[in-house]
C-alpha cells in the first residue's frame, strides 16, 4: 500500500517496557520520520505477513499488536526468535539487504501496522542521514541481541533460560495483573525445548511459588527467585 497522509504516532510506551532487554527500536520521532504519511494497516490475528523465504519487498512498522518472529527448521521445527511490539520494525533484514525473508512474522493480535516498500525505504534513507545512521544502530543491537540468544542457546541450562525468558516476557507482554499471554507449548518453542520439559520445569517452580500458571498464561511470583537461577548459570 503506498503511502498517503495521517498520523501514524502509536501509543507511547510504559517504563517497564522500555527497562526490558529487548532488540533496540527507534526513537518515537524516528520512527515518524520513516513512516510519515504512511496509512495504517489493519491485520488480524493469525495472520502472516510473511514466510521464511519469501520475497522480501516491504518493511512494516507496529503501531499496535504483537508480532511473533519464528524461524523453522528444514523438518519443520519452530523457534520463536522474538516478540515484537510497538513501534517495532518488522522485515528490515531483507528489505534492506534485497535477500529472502530470515524468518515468519505472524501476528498474535489483531494489529495495526504501517509500511514501506524498498524504494520507498532507500529514498527516506537517502534523504535522510541521520535516519540512516538510526537504522545502522538498529540493526547492530539487533546482531547483539541474536548474539546473545545464541550464547543463552549454547552455554545455559534449559532452567536458567527458561527463568530468563519468563523475566523478559513478564516486563514485555505481561497485563496489570501480571499474568503472561502465553501457552506452554508457546513458550517451549522460544526455548527450542520440548513441552514436556518445559512443563516439569514450570510445575517445580509452581511448588516452590516461583510462578503461578493458569489456561493459556503464566505469572512470576518471585522474579528474584528466577534471577537467582539465571545468576548460578550466569558466574
């Protein structure tokens, strides 16, 4: 969809989730410099914006919603990269460098989004260094953060990431009473675990009222108790 005039500012976000550690995203008048004028989109949950291996022709930008980030396996196999939020950019990679698509972006939620295709993308770029620079940053953090998901993956525990991927989502996605919008199975393939694992796992720490679970969500109780697990691993 090309882009027209509107307001696409979304909604500004609460300090838990900017304190989160989570992939870099521009500034709130960054991000209005690059999608200025771009009509919102509105897709609903379920949703692929695009495959692993697709064409990659544009990048979308969240005003609101949740994005999930998956990569898959030859055989199949799902490991969920990422959760994206708003003010998020989706599909960079590929927009940037002209290759395939990394990895699936699904929506979650029902989203609101906006985007640019690549020529649109490298005209704002060109004309607009400082934006330019902004993304170069973006896309650096970003290489830390798989950086160290990827060490996570290597040198911890399942225990110690499972604990650390519960603090992260708690301060991302979690609503006002805490609870986190997230199944097991969900969650075993942020891991690249098993279910079963998982569940045994979940049901210790629910014993020892580190976690309450309940249908389709999960709550940290002690988030002290979780980091402490993190930090034995982490020495």
């Amino acid at each position: 969809m090309a882009c027209q005039g509107a307001n696409i500012s979304g909604p500004s976000d609460s300090p838990d989730n900017d304190a989160a550690p989570r992939p870099a995203r521009l500034r709130p008048d960054q991000f209005e410099r690059l999608f200025g004028g771009c009509r919102p989109e509105h897709h609903s949950a379920g949703k692929h914006l695009f495959m692993q291996e697709d064409a990659s022709d544009r990048i979308y930008g969240v005003l609101s919603g949740t994005i999930e980030i998956s990569i898959y396996s030859p055989g199949g196999r799902k490991l969920v990269a990422n959760i994206e939020l708003t003010r998020s950019l989706v599909g960079e990679i590929g927009v940037l460098d002209g290759g395939a698509r990394t990895a699936s972006a699904l929506c979650l939620t029902d989203c609101v989004l906006v985007s640019l295709s690549r020529a649109q993308l490298f005209e704002r770029l060109e004309k607009n260094a400082s934006l330019a620079l902004a993304m170069i940053g973006l896309l650096c953090a970003r290489l830390r953060w798989v950086s160290g998901e990827r060490n996570d993956q290597a040198l911890l525990k399942i225990e110690a990431r499972l604990a650390k991927r519960l603090l992260f989502l708690s301060r991302l996605m979690a609503d006002g009473d805490g609870w986190i919008p997230i199944s097991q199975s969900e969650l075993a393939a942020f891991l690249g675990a098993t279910r079963e694992s998982v569940n045994k796992i979940l049901n210790e720490w629910r014993g020892r009222s580190l976690i309450a679970t309940k249908r389709g969500a999960i709550r940290v109780s002690n988030a002290r108790g979780l980091q402490e697990i993190v930090d034995l691993e982490e020495v």
